[in-house]
C-alpha cells in the first residue's frame, strides 16, 4: 500500500490501459445499449472494460482510493484521494467512427483538482495538467499547453458538443453569444476543452455535465492557463453548466450573459 501522491508516470500507465481496449474497438462491429428509455445515452463494451482496466490498475497500486466512474460506480467515497473515470467521452462520436472521443481520467486530493488525463489513442494523442502545468503529447511531438489571447467574443472561436445541451433560457443564451462569435464548431466533447488547453479556440460552454465529464479536464485547462467556471462564475467540480476561455476578458462577457440563465 502506497500512501503518497501518484505520479504522472502513473496517469500514463492507467491511459495505457485503456488505450489498449477502446482502440480495439473503435470503428469495429459492437453492439451498443442505451442507458436510458427517454432519449439515446449509449453505452458499449469499450467504456465499460476501459474502465475496469483502470480501476484494476488503481485498486492494486492504491487500495485505500477512492473511485468514481461513470460506468461502475463509486467506491471509498470518504478518501482523502480520489479518482475520477470517464473511459471514454464522447461515447455519441466513438460509435459513428468519428476520433473526438477520449479516455478522461482526472485525480483529487483534499477536495482539490490535483491531476488530469486526456488520452486519444487513434490520434496517438494526450493532453494532461497538474493545474500548474499542461503538456501535449503526439505526432507533433511533445510540448507544453497554453492558452492563447482573444480580446473579445468578435474575434473568439466557440466549441460546444451539441446545441441540444441546452434547455429553455440556456438555449437562447447560447444562441445570443453564438451570433457575436467570429466561428462555433460542433461534436467537439473533451476535446473543446483540450483546444482552449491548447491555444486553438477560445471558448467552450456547456450544461448538464457530470462530474466525470470534466473534473479530469480541470488540471489541464488551469495548467494552460484558461479559465474554467460555472455559468454565475464560481466552481465546477460537480459539473453542471460550464464555460471555458483561454481569455478573462472573454469570459467576462460569456458571464454577463449566462450568470442571466436561472
């Protein structure tokens, strides 16, 4: 039993896991469940023995961890450290053979975002942060992550995984920023986050996420530089709406409109 802290070599070797069961089955013929009977939240084989792998790596390195993952539950939820699973994000683009999807794996000690992961294993890419640091790692080689300058929404260019994020006021809010963007792409999932990380676009937002959709992206945005809050400005670790900019002065106009949504 382990009682320090995990390392980044760690965070690779629990990506490399994984990497090895969700390439064997991206763009290969499986079948695909639906979480749920209102609506389409699919769930195949590759999530749920990505996760396994990881968990098995952790319980046998960190017993005395604690886990929560998206397919499997949560375990010694009381622990001081904690790991946070999404075997793969963007499960919607992995089944249409599209490479947005990554393996999030994030690490919280004390109440406090201390490691995260991105891993996508068919771009041979990873993108990972310590909330002081990020790096990139992949056919471009290796190198560090920052976000870049953007001084204001008329020069930004917006990410989001799909309009039909929002409800009610939060769609109209959208739309209302949508229109004052120089450009908006779609079905980005992780990988918006990974590209305001990167210094590529200039915001994400978002609503409805789970705490394992973006509590492993958290060291990585804050590693680069960006900026991650909720829509009224305060934190996100439990998910919900969330905006990301690599910009305060975008993100102080994104929040001028969506601190308005109830």
């Amino acid at each position: 039993m382990s009682h320090s802290l995990p390392s980044q070599a760690f965070l690779h070797q629990l990506a490399d896991a994984a990497d090895r069961i969700t390439l064997q089955h991206f763009r290969s013929p499986i079948s695909v469940d639906n979480k749920y009977e209102q609506g389409f939240d699919p769930v195949t084989i590759a999530d749920r023995d990505a996760e396994t792998a990881i968990r098995e790596l952790i319980t046998s390195a960190y017993p005395e961890h604690g886990i929560i993952g998206e397919e499997h539950g949560c375990t010694n939820t009381e622990a001081a450290t904690q790991w946070i699973l999404d075997p793969v994000d963007g499960t919607r683009a992995f089944i249409s053979g599209i490479p947005l999807w990554g393996t999030l794996i994030g690490l919280r000690h004390e109440g406090a975002p201390t490691l995260g992961m991105m891993s996508q294993p068919y771009n041979n890419e990873r993108y990972w942060g310590d909330c002081v640091n990020s790096w990139y790692r992949g056919p471009l080689g290796e190198r560090r992550l920052r976000s870049r300058q953007c001084s204001g929404l008329e020069n930004a260019v917006l990410m989001t995984t799909t309009p039909e994020l929002f409800k009610g006021d939060e769609r109209t809010a959208f739309d209302e920023i949508e229109q004052q963007v120089k450009l908006s792409r779609y079905g980005t999932d992780c990988y918006g986050y990974a590209m305001v990380a990167a210094g590529q676009c200039d915001a994400v937002i978002e609503s409805g996420l789970q705490i394992y959709d973006i509590y492993p992206l958290i060291p990585i945005i804050k590693g680069a530089g960006a900026i991650i809050t909720n829509w009224a400005g305060g934190d996100v670790d439990d998910g919900g709406r969330v905006v990301v900019t690599g910009d305060a002065r975008v993100h102080s106009q994104l929040l001028k409109r969506l601190s308005q949504v109830v």
